[in-house]
C-alpha cells in the first residue's frame, strides 16, 4: 500500500470493478429492499442538495445489499419541464430567436436533441459520488413507456370523473408563460404602495374611498364589497357608485369575505384577476371582466391603458385618477405578501383561463386513511402533521401547461361551428408565426391540416350548456369521427408526471419488477418537496394501484453553509460537490453531507467540516496499512472482550441503519473507528493486550461497517489487500460492495 491514500488514484477505478462485477442489480433470492431515485434534471449539474439524497439513499442500498436483501436503487431523470425549456429560451434569446419562431414539433424535438446532448451530465456526477443503482433499470420521465403509463393514469381519472375541464382563476407566470398550481408559488413579502381611491356615488354627491394595490384593473371592476357585520359601512350594500375609471355604474353587495380592518372596510370586485373576488363572484353571480393578458399587458378592451405592461399601467392608472381628483392619499409603507413565480420571481398573475383540474379531495381523503393506519411512515421532525394539513386543506390540481417540454394532454376538440371562438397561433406559410381568430384562418385558405401542422397554441373557451357544449375527445390519436378536430396544445405538469414515477419505472421495466418491488422500501427527499410530490405521489400511488408506493418516507434538511446560512449563489457560499470530491475525494464529501444529521432538520456543511471527513478517509488508509504490516500474534488476554464490542458495535450500527437514523449511524462508526479501535486498541495490540489475529478480525468488521458511508477508501483498502487476508481467511468476497454485514439481523 501507498504511505497515503490517493483518492483521484483509485475512485474511478473503485467504480467501475463495481460496475463490471453487476454488483449494483438485485439478486434473485433474499428480501426486496426497493428505492426509487428522485430524478434530478437529465442535463443539470449536480449541486449539494443531490449529493445529499445520492449519499443517503446509497448507504441505505449498500446496506440492504450486504445485509443479504434483494436489493433494487432504480435511477432516472426528469425532463423538469418549465425548467428545461426556460434555460433552453434563453439559449434562443442569445441567438436572436424565440419559442415563437416555431411549431411545437420542431419546438419538441430541438429541446429533445438539446437534452440528450447533455443527458449524461446528472449520471455521471450521481456516479461520482458514489451512487450505486442499478444503471441498467436507468429511466426518463419522457421515455415512450412512461409517457403511456401516465396518459393510461389520464384517462382513467378522466373516465372516472375526476378530471374536470374549467374556466377558472389561475396563477399564471407571463414570462414563463404558462400556469401553475399554488403549490409552486412563493409568497414574497414586501412594501408596495396602497391607494386610497375615491368612488363617486352614482345618484348623490360625495363618494367612498377605496385602499387598493392594483389600481390598473379598476377599469375591469364589477362591484364593490361590504362586511355586511361592519356597522361602519353595512348602510353602503345596494347603493350605486361610479368605476373611477370608466363611470360605469357598480353596485355595493355585502359578503363576510371583507376585512373590515383592512383600509376602510369596502374592497372593490375585480373577479377575473384576484383569488378572493372570483369565489366570491361565483357565489354571487358576478361578471368577470378580463382585464391583463397572458403577455401580462392591458386587454384592448380600455383603451387609455391597452398594451401597457402592469407596472407601467399601474403608473399611468394613478396618473389618470389624479386628473380627475380621485386619488385620496398613498400609502407608500404598505407592507403585504406578492406571489411570485418559483422559477423566475416573476409576479404571479392571477388570470382567468380553461384549464384541466383532478379533484383531489378523494384522493386525499384516501391517503389521510393510509397514513391513520400506518401503512407509511413519515421520517422527519413534524412532517407527518405538515402533510395531513397540506391533505386537509388542498384544492383542486391544475395539471393544465402552457409550454411544449412535457407530455402533451391527450385531448381533442371538435371546433365545428365554433371557429368563430378559437384563438390560435401557427407558423404559417411565409414561416412567421400567426395568431388570431381560427375562423379568419379558414377563410383566407388555411387548411385545417397546414395549421395543424404549424400549431403552437389553441385556445378554447368553455363553452357551456346544452348543445351550445364543445365536442371533447380524450384520445393520443386524432379521432375518425366527422368533424373540424384540434389538439390540446397544453401539456401536463411535471409533477403529474413524476407522481406517478414510482409504479410507473417499475411497470415500465418489468411487470416483475413491479409484483417483485412495489410498495417500495422508502422514498428519500428534501422536506422542502414533500407537499409538491410527497404527497401527489401517495395520492396517485395509491388510486392507480390500490397501495402506497411506499412503506417509509425519509425526508433531509436543507444542507446550510458552516454559519447555518441558507446557501445562494449571490452570496458566494455554495459548495459544488464535484469540485469537492476533485480536492478531497467522494467519502469526505459524504461523510461530511450525513454526519450527525436528523430527518427533517437542516444541517451545516463546509470546507472545513469536508476536509476534516477527508482526515478521516486518511486515518483507516493508515490504520490497514499499519496492522497488515504487523507480525502474526495469537490468543492474547484481551481477544474476547475486543471481539465482544466489535460484535456489539456491528448490532448498534445495523439497528440505527434499521431505523433509519442514518446521521447517528454515521456518527457511531466515525467514532468507535477513530476514537476506541484506532487510538485505544492498536495500542493494546503495541503492548500484547490484544492480538493482531483479533485486530485483523475486528478491522475486517470494521471495514464492513464503514462501507455503506465511505465506499471508496474500504473497497480501496480491500482491493490491495485482498491476497493477504484471503489467505488467513478474513475475507468472503472479492469485492468489499458484495461482501456479507457482520451482523446477523434475524
């Protein structure tokens, strides 16, 4: 052996011997022991937050493997949707182009070709660290058998009347341009000016005022609102009063919704662009005026704001009230909470569209049994009450899409004799892209074939009542039948997809598989993703399949920097782990990742902490190093009792792992390693208390012990060794990753 561990010498060398021995596919006979990856974006680099979940659900899988199970890590990656597609418009922007220079097919296929391009670079980092699934069951979430597995889950939630298609207030991001559903917002506090607006009564002298931050919509208001309990303004309900903007006349209703606290108690109805006013709209029978478009500009419908962006609209709006000496006083310190789009931070526009919704309160109300009768385990401080209010309180899920990376909704429209109410855009004849009425279209010869071909958007209203209702066929293939058909052109959320990723890999590998694996063993996350697939994967585990698609849900913090501040590129203190791993090697990093954490609590992890792990690494090179070079002694007085706490270590390791207290496993072994077998009892042997054929029996163990967190420098360390303690009968493997766990279980 080397006087010192080299780990850009052997890692790469480590891995492969694993990969050639198919050491990381189950075996036939033993227990199954299922995980299924999370799938990181195929063409990302890999940061911190992964290396945790591939370090984690790797010491879990070489456990399970050593311990005798059958042992499956099924790994993936994830398409990631709006993600991918808005790194990927940027890239056209640079080029001078947009996703608005092409048809969704030649939009598809060139996010395709840019995926696979880089498709390897999440693979090869999750091999880096370390992770040892099984690379042969690898699946993408666009994968031809996925993408029918998760149409096949549409139309049996279709056919069982839990897909619903309707024109409903949704959050929508006008720069990702296109929709999502409240889980994926941020809510963002901040300062915004508050307006204090004066509204003219209709019949009378004098006015009310109004305290709004969105005076750009007022144009767009349909009425105004009382607490019908507010002694204060109660006497207002059914008085008339004209919009500021418009002089049209609007009307006071009463309805609890109101805050009398907040400005002076009467809020103004604006149904088609706040959440609030359209529930109580519905409620009460209210117009719904649609006042901002998806680009997030003024509709052409006030023609003193259209085309202007918001927060220009919003100054030229308050400009306008001033004129007329509508405009009480602003408050410029109003504090109050702005949604956000998760992506790009983007304000959240809520806006009126059709879209498609699965009803979600069986499904939950479903999961919520499960989870009483412990039929799965949340592992992570509170998480377990987290997800029952998250089930308690969820809301119709918007599953609709407006971009072009992901699996397109198998719908179709028959638009006959309605073309005069179809938008749509195309890439045309002269190669630019089109938009307007369908029925101007077809009139000015367009075939509804060349813009099919061209098509990039549709937009269909909600046509509703009686024969006035739109023909709607849910089917991957045009239909046959007579009429004037067109696709959806939206398409699912991702993670409508990817909560289907657990049944859905294994059914798309081998019907085996999943009779073989399913429910899983446990699902390994962040706790920061438990209400946007945590708990979509149980809701639609257990409708497609009857069971939960997992027995244990094992949820890791968020890694902090050595401060216990939130990582962030703007302040310069993330860690990228490959960089890591070049300077001190993959165990450093994963012990340093694991070590003393708890589920469901975040941890601090730096340089310095990594580099210690790194000293670690070094200490068992040394340690074998040492005691492989000693004389052979027998039999000495203190065997026994060594080999009796080498015996009780292995049970206090094996039962930790068990449990999944992985940070405390972890932990153990660190310390029993170092600080009793190195610093106290290789001094014993110096002296003649024990002997070195104890030593060698107790390192063999202790090697055995440490694999799962630091699986290079013990594969490393059993590799240059492997002749020697053959010889003595130490060893049962050729590979350290295949050996047997020194402790029994049963």
């Amino acid at each position: 052996m080397d006087k010192k561990y080299d780990h850009k010498k052997y890692e790469d060398r480590m891995y492969k011997l694993w990969e050639n021995s198919d050491a990381f596919k189950p075996t036939k006979s033993g227990k199954p022991f299922t995980i299924i990856m999370p799938p990181p974006n195929a063409n990302d680099p890999l940061h911190i937050g992964h290396a945790m979940f591939a370090t984690i659900e790797d010491i879990l899988t070489r456990y399970h493997r050593m311990v005798g199970d059958s042992t499956l890590w099924l790994p993936g990656t994830d398409h990631a949707g709006i993600e991918t597609q808005f790194v990927f418009e940027k890239k056209l922007k640079k080029q001078g182009k947009s996703r608005f220079d092409y048809d969704r097919a030649t939009l598809y296929k060139m996010l395709w070709d840019y995926v696979q391009e880089n498709s390897d670079v999440a693979i090869s980092q999750l091999k880096k660290v370390g992770a040892s699934a099984d690379w042969s069951k690898y699946k993408f979430t666009l994968d031809d058998d996925i993408v029918e597995i998760v149409l096949e889950t549409f139309k049996k939630l279709y056919e069982d009347g839990l897909i619903y298609r309707d024109e409903k207030l949704v959050n929508y991001c006008t720069r990702c341009g296109t929709a999502f559903s409240e889980l994926e917002i941020n809510h963002t506090k901040t300062t915004s000016p508050l307006f204090y607006i004066r509204y003219l009564f209709a019949n009378k002298e004098g006015h009310v005022v109004v305290a709004t931050t969105r005076p750009e919509p007022i144009f767009a208001d349909t009425h105004l609102a009382v607490n019908p309990k507010d002694q204060k303004n109660k006497h207002l309900i059914g008085q008339e009063l004209k919009n500021p903007l418009t002089g049209k006349v609007m009307q006071v209703i009463g309805d609890e919704f109101v805050d009398p606290e907040f400005g002076t108690g009467i809020v103004k109805l604006t149904p088609a662009h706040d959440h609030n006013d359209f529930e109580v709209a519905k409620k009460h029978d209210l117009p719904m005026v649609k006042a901002i478009t998806t680009s997030g500009r003024i509709t052409e419908s006030f023609p003193d704001l259209a085309g202007l962006k918001v927060n220009m609209a919003r100054q030229k709006a308050i400009e306008i009230l001033q004129d007329k000496d509508l405009v009480e006083k602003i408050d410029n310190k109003y504090e109050n909470t702005v949604g956000t789009c998760y992506r790009c931070s983007t304000p959240i526009e809520p806006l009126l569209m059709p879209q498609f919704f699965v009803k979600v309160k069986t499904l939950a109300k479903n999961v919520l049994s499960e989870l009483d009768r412990k039929s799965v385990e949340i592992i992570g401080a509170g998480h377990d009450k987290i997800l029952r209010h998250w089930l308690k309180t969820l809301k119709d899920w918007n599953i609709s899409r407006q971009i072009v990376w992901g699996i397109k909704m198998p719908v179709w429209y028959n638009v006959k004799g309605k073309e005069g109410d179809i938008v749509v855009s195309f890439i045309g004849k002269n190669k630019k892209q089109e938009a307007g009425v369908l029925k101007k279209f077809l009139e000015n010869g367009y075939s509804v074939a060349e813009i099919n071909k061209g098509l990039q958007q549709i937009s269909v209203p909600i046509f509703k009542g009686g024969e006035a209702q739109l023909e709607m066929i849910v089917s991957e293939k045009e239909p046959k039948q007579d009429g004037v058909w067109f696709p959806e052109t939206d398409t699912f959320d991702t993670w409508f997809s990817s909560s289907q990723w657990p049944f859905a890999t294994l059914k798309a590998n081998s019907t085996n598989d999943f009779e073989k694996h399913y429910p899983t063993s446990v699902m390994e996350t962040g706790y920061d993703i438990l209400p946007f697939w945590v708990m979509r994967m149980l809701m639609m585990g257990l409708y497609k399949t009857n069971k939960v698609p997992f027995k244990k849900v094992y949820l890791h913090g968020l890694i902090r920097d050595e401060k216990g501040a939130k990582m962030s590129k703007s302040k310069g203190n993330t860690i990228n782990p490959i960089d890591v791993i070049d300077k001190f090697g993959a165990d450093a990093l994963r012990m340093a990742l694991v070590m003393s954490t708890s589920p469901g609590k975040d941890s601090n992890t730096g340089e310095t902490k990594i580099r210690g792990m790194r000293n670690f690494t070094n200490k068992i090179w040394n340690a074998v190093r040492f005691i492989t070079m000693q004389e052979e002694t027998k039999n000495k007085k203190g065997d026994g009792e060594f080999l009796l706490r080498v015996d009780k270590i292995s049970k206090d390791v094996s039962t930790l792992l068990n449990e999944l207290k992985i940070g405390l496993a972890a932990e153990t072994i660190y310390g029993e390693f170092w600080r009793w077998f190195c610093d106290e009892c290789i001094e014993k042997t110096k002296s003649k208390e024990i002997s070195t054929t104890a030593l060698k029996k107790g390192l063999v163990v202790f090697l055995k012990l440490l694999h799962p967190f630091v699986p290079f420098v013990t594969e490393a360390v059993w590799q240059e060794n492997k002749e020697l303690f053959a010889s003595q009968k130490l060893f049962d493997s050729p590979t350290l990753i295949s050996a047997k766990w020194p402790y029994n279980n049963d």
